[in-house]
C-alpha cells in the first residue's frame, strides 16, 4: 500500500538531511530562520544520530530531538524522522565486535567510518528494533511528525559481507529457496571442478578464491545479501507499522547505476514512499543522461506513482576524485529535472555543510560561505519556484516507452568467464535511453526481478526495449511476449534470453528465452575486442557501425536490417526485424501490428538513433513536443484532464517551442495566451514548468 499522497502536506516538498547535533544550539535559532526565507518544507532529522540518543547501552538522551522536533514544528517543518539505525555508535562495536562486516578476503571492517554493521547480524537486528521502538514509541504522536526514515541507503558500505554469521544466515537462505541441498548442488551445478557439497555446513560465502568462483554461488549470494538487509529493514518496518500504523515509512535507495547491491524491485513491495538519493557524477560524458535515466528508473520502482528526491546536492560533492562544483542554474536544472520525472520531493544532504568530519567538503543548503553567497540566493529561489509547483503534486508521467532492467540480470551478466568483459550490463540500456532523449521520448525504466510476486504488465506500452537481458526467467520472457502480442514493438539486444535465473545456458541455440519471438537464431557468439569497429551495410544508416559484439546469427522468421560488412561474420545480418500480426507490412503507426527486433551488436549512436527512429515512426511513438534541439528536456505530467510540460535546457543557447499555457516558473503566460511572444522561450540554461492550456494538451489514446 502506497501512502505518498498523505506525504508532507501539499505541494513539492523542499528540505533535505537535517543533523542539528552538529552544532550549538544557537545555530538553531538561526537554522530555522532561514529554513523559512529559503521555503524549506521538510527535513529527513538524526539519521546518523544513534550515538547521540544511546551514548552508552544504558543511557538515553532525547532531550535534544525533543527540542529539535518542537522547534522545527514552530516552524512548520515537518519532519521525516529517522530512526537512526544507520550507523551504530562506537560502544556498540566494541562491546559486539562480531557485528563488523568482514571483506572476501577476511579483513575486518573496523568502527571509525560508518555503516559498520554486518548484514546478517541478530545482534544488530536487536538493538536497532529497540532504538526504533524508543524513537517511535517517543514521537508517535509528536505534531511534526510526518513519514518515518529507516536507516539511511542500506548496503551502502557494508555488503557483500562475508563474515561466519552471514555464513549461518546464507545456509539458512538456500534452503529455503531450494528445499535441501541436492538443490543447491543442481542449481550451482556443482558437478563441475569437483565442488559437490555433502553438507550444508560445507557451504561458505564466496571468498576470496584461486579463480573463478561458482556463478551461482556468486549469484545467490548477491540474492542473499540483498534479502538479509531487506530482512534488517522489514524488522525496523515491523515496530514502525506497530507503533504508529498510519505514519508512511521509507529508506532511501540509491537508484543510480554505480551502486548495484540491492534488488530494489523486490525492496519496492516494501516502502509506503519510494524515495531515492542522486548524486551526479561529473566525470560522465553526459552527467545529465544518467541523470535522466535514474529518475526514470525510479519512477519504474514506485509503479509509475510520484516518488521522493530525498537527497542530491546543492553543489559538489565530496567522494568523487574531483569534485566538481555545479554553476549557475545547473542544481535548478537538476532539481526540476527529477520533478520533470516524477519526483515530489526535492531533498538534498544536507542542509548546513559540515565543519568537521568526512564530509565537510560537501556542499549543503547553507554553504560554509553563509548566506551571503550565489548558492545561498539559487536555494532559496529554488525553494520559491518549488512552492510555485504545488500543483504538480500527485501527477504522472507520460510514456509510451519501456525498457526493462533487472538487478539479477545485472548480478549474473556482470560476473568472470564469460565471452566478453566489454559486455557491461546497463551500457546498451544507457545507449537506448539516451537515444530516446535525444529524439524526446520519454521512457519508463521498468524494473523486472524474480524475486517479486507479480511480473510487470508491458502490454500498455507501444516500444519495449530489452537490453542486455543476460538472466531472462520464464514470466520475464512471457511478459515481453505478452506485450508482443499485444502489438507493441519490442527490442531485442545481444546476450539477452541466454540464461534461466539459476545462470543455466538455455539450450538450442541463442537467445534461447526470445529465439521464437525474435525469428533468429544464434550459433555461436563472436565478441570483439576493445577497438575494433565493425562496418554494417548502409541500410540502416549510412556510416553505422557496431563494436563489442557479433555473433553467427540466422534467421529463422525475420528479415535482416542490416549486416554486418566486415569483422568475424561478414554478411551476416547484425540487426533483425520479425513483422507480428496484422498490419505488418501494411501501414505504421497505431493500430499496425508490432514486430520483434533483436540487435546483435552495439550500435554507435548514429546507427542507435537510426534504428529507435525507426522503431518509433513503426510503432506511433512522436516526440513530447517535435523538433525540440537535443539538450533540452520535454517531459510531460498528467493528472486527469490537467497536464504540465517540463522543459529543461541544458544547452548554452535559448530554445523558443510552440506551447501555450501559464509557466508556473516565471509566472507568465506563455504561447497563444502571449500574443507579444507567440512561443514559449526558454533561456539558455533555464527551465519552464507549463501548465498547458487544457484544448491544447494532447490526451493519451486509450
Ligand atoms: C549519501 C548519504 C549521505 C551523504 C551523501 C553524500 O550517500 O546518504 O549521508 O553521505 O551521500 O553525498
């Protein structure tokens, strides 16, 4: 049950991490003060603070949050209150030492840092259940009180940990999944370099090892250490719904591509409020691209429903190798951007920069500087334009576009051995996203994994993309074909279907879980290696090229796009096209059957673009708003039969689009309403929020 809309009272909630026990108490005072010059609506209180409330295991010190709480209540901040398990106080280490997580190759990971607990540990579970009991038993019915904060980005530091509890606990876990332990020697094949287990108790994490580890036991231990921090959450979860039933609960994921621990499809189940932290990482060719992608990811996890931007940055960061500082506009850009997909919520860590401790270099609301600087002046311009959102609020985003993503597909494509190490899972995924941005399509990153009870339904959408797909269970698979049925486009790209969830080879021929649907099939696979570029014939587009990947592919039901001109498998086609159904080869669009492409190498961006404008024009798919300059972000949200366009120009030039309506960021009328203008122009580097006049926003076919 999702409870996002009793989240935070009205509007786009503006605020960020809160940790008052940093400073004096008079800072407070002042604290607050410019939370309201700056519209601060919320914040996430005390996530690190277990060490402030529990000094020592038998002293408690609320007085302090009491305060807090009361004084941000004056305020009218409402409070996202943690129950600040994240990291366990120095005591707790000492006196539990067993607690601390321990890397493959059994180094100990010792207190100093944060997050030093060990995933598995019931001692861990004990005290943090009773450190949730008191915070929430003490605040329950405390005014400020408005969404509970579990722990902060679980498995953020501390997995994989390969202690001898997580040992126990992984035993545990298999045999609950395979019944007893021929399973576990079927699904890990273990008949293979003589690794037969004849007892459970024979069973270890994957440590450090001569060579390459068993994939399955690699596989099911990632499994493994996502279900046991699911488990430390769902315990915390457990108290809280107990406590106060109607007070939504959440912790923050980190649904950005460089962390990769946690099977967030199957965590989603268990949050009232998805809420996700983004930092951009400057060192990306286009920060902005991943960005995009993130957000459409995380709206994909919260089923489509707004979600929460609890934490990003004001400006640099501090655990990259440079640090790059945003300039003027950019934290709007980014902000509105993640509205622009979905988001509710515009957090950020934290709200006063640090003066001490690992994180001073970080940026904040309140910058070191004060408040007589340009961040300071771009916050609370920022918390201006977010309160002029409030109407945004609850709405969705427009797509028509999905493209699948699956943590085990990741766990398993991205392991040793396998026929190439340049196949990087979430690369052709980025590819085809970034080539729908640049067209200004809009796609949902739907996430798909074992592990949850109900199998996404695709048939809503027209295009379904399916990258790199290495893992592909049954009802993956079932669920592509449905939407194949149903008359959507659906792409296929290499090293997709090959493998069932235990990393058993589908036999027969490749892609074994898609080989129907696509009409190919494939022999034997012919990687590449790094810099050589593979020529196709100028069918798909003159010049493109593919790298990485080839493959000896025939087709069995489908016609070739293009093929490959040199390399390993000259003449061979690189790109298919299976016609489904009724209109194929008669008219495009609406209406016309779909069909099943499959894309056998990786496409450079001139051929990429070539074949989803291909795609696209066959299935209906147009732009948000045509002919918008690459750079500029048009995204659309919808509630009823009210709609707001988002445009976000990262470009250096001023974009003008034919849209009319009010523009809820400059608070103009814009398009056919301003008759001086004509246009809606957006200025190099500017955002606009336009509620669209109602005759003019295009309703979605039914
Ligand atoms: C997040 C974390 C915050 C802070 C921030 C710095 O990962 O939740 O506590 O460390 O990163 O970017």
């Amino acid at each position: 049950m999702r409870k996002w809309r009793e989240w935070a009272g009205p509007g786009i909630a503006f605020g960020g991490d809160y940790n008052p026990e940093q400073w004096p108490r008079e800072t407070w005072d002042e604290d607050v003060v410019l939370m309201r010059e700056a519209g601060v609506t919320f914040v996430s209180l005390g996530i690190f603070s277990w060490s402030h409330l529990q000094p020592a295991p038998d002293r408690w010190e609320f007085g302090w949050l009491d305060d807090a709480m009361d004084l941000l209540h004056a305020n009218g901040v409402a409070v996202d209150l943690a129950t600040a398990t994240a990291s366990p106080p120095p005591w707790f280490s000492r006196r539990f030492p067993e607690t601390l997580p321990q890397r493959a190759d059994g180094t100990r990971l010792w207190q100093g840092s944060r997050q030093a607990w060990c995933p598995s540990s019931t001692v861990f579970t004990e005290h943090a259940t009773a450190l949730a009991e008191k915070v929430a038993t003490r605040y329950a019915d405390h005014p400020a009180l408005t969404m509970w904060h579990v722990s902060n980005e679980y498995g953020c530091h501390d997995v994989p940990c390969h202690c001898d509890t997580c040992a126990a606990a992984f035993r545990v876990w298999l045999l609950a999944r395979y019944g007893d332990l021929d399973g576990v020697n079927e699904a890990w094949g273990t008949a293979f370099w003589s690794q037969r287990y004849g007892e459970i108790e024979e069973i270890v994490p994957p440590r450090t090892v001569p060579t390459f580890a068993n994939p399955g036991q690699v596989l099911d231990y990632r499994r493994f250490q996502s279900d046991a921090l699911l488990g430390q959450y769902r315990a915390e979860l457990e108290v809280l719904r107990r406590v106060t039933p109607d007070v939504p609960v959440t912790t923050n994921f980190m649904t950005n591509d460089h962390f990769r621990h946690l099977d967030y499809a199957a965590w989603a189940e268990h949050v009232d409020v998805l809420s996700t932290d983004h930092y951009v990482v400057g060192a990306l060719a286009d920060p902005e691209a991943e960005l995009a992608f993130t957000a459409d990811h995380t709206r994909g996890l919260a089923g489509g429903d707004p979600w929460l931007l609890m934490e990003h940055s004001t400006s640099a960061v501090n655990w990259q190798p440079v640090n790059v500082a945003k300039r003027p506009g950019q934290m709007m850009r980014h902000s509105l951007g993640h509205v622009a997909r979905g988001a509710d919520a515009l957090g950020f860590f934290q709200w006063r920069a640090s003066r001490a401790g690992a994180e001073k270099y970080h940026s904040g609301l309140v910058p070191h500087a004060g408040t007589d600087s340009r961040l300071w002046r771009e916050v609370v311009e920022l918390g201006a334009v977010a309160g002029r959102l409030a109407e945004v609020r609850g709405s969705r985003v427009d797509a028509e576009v999905a493209l699948l993503w699956d943590h085990h597909a990741d766990w398993a494509c991205d392991q040793e051995a396998h026929p190439s190490a340049e196949v990087r899972y979430g690369a052709v995924a980025h590819d085809l996203h970034a080539s729908l941005r640049r067209q200004g399509v809009t796609v949902d990153v739907v996430p798909v994994s074992d592990a949850v009870t109900t199998t996404p339904d695709l048939t809503g959408y027209r295009v379904v993309l399916v990258p790199t797909l290495y893992l592909t269970s049954d009802a993956t698979a079932a669920a592509v074909q449905a939407a194949a049925d149903a008359g959507a486009h659906v792409v296929v790209t290499y090293f997709s279907g090959i493998v069932d969830e235990r990393d058993h080879v589908r036999l027969g021929g490749y892609p074994g879980a898609f080989r129907d649907l696509l009409g190919v099939r494939v022999e034997e696979f012919a990687p590449v290696l790094p810099g050589v570029s593979l020529r196709l014939d100028g069918r798909l587009v003159a010049g493109a090229h593919g790298t990485t990947w080839a493959e000896d592919l025939t087709c069995t039901d489908a016609e070739a796009v293009t093929s490959f001109v040199d390399g390993p498998v000259p003449g061979v086609p690189a790109v298919t096209r299976r016609g489904l159904g009724g209109g194929e080869g008669e008219g495009t669009g609406a209406g016309a059957g779909g069909a099943a492409w499959y894309v056998a190498t990786r496409l450079d961006p001139s051929g990429t673009d070539a074949l989803t404008s291909r795609v696209l024009a066959e299935a209906g798919v147009a732009p948000v708003v045509p002919d918008v300059p690459v750079g500029v972000d048009v995204t659309r949200r919808r509630d009823g039969d009210r709609s707001w366009l988002f445009v976000v120009n990262h470009t250096d030039a001023e974009v003008t689009l034919d849209v009319s309506g009010h523009d809820l960021v400059t608070q103009r009328a814009v398009g056919a309403a301003d008759e001086a203008a004509g246009l809606l122009r957006v200025a190099a580097g500017g955002c606009a929020v336009v509620r669209e006049a109602r005759d003019e926003a295009v309703a979605p076919e039914a």
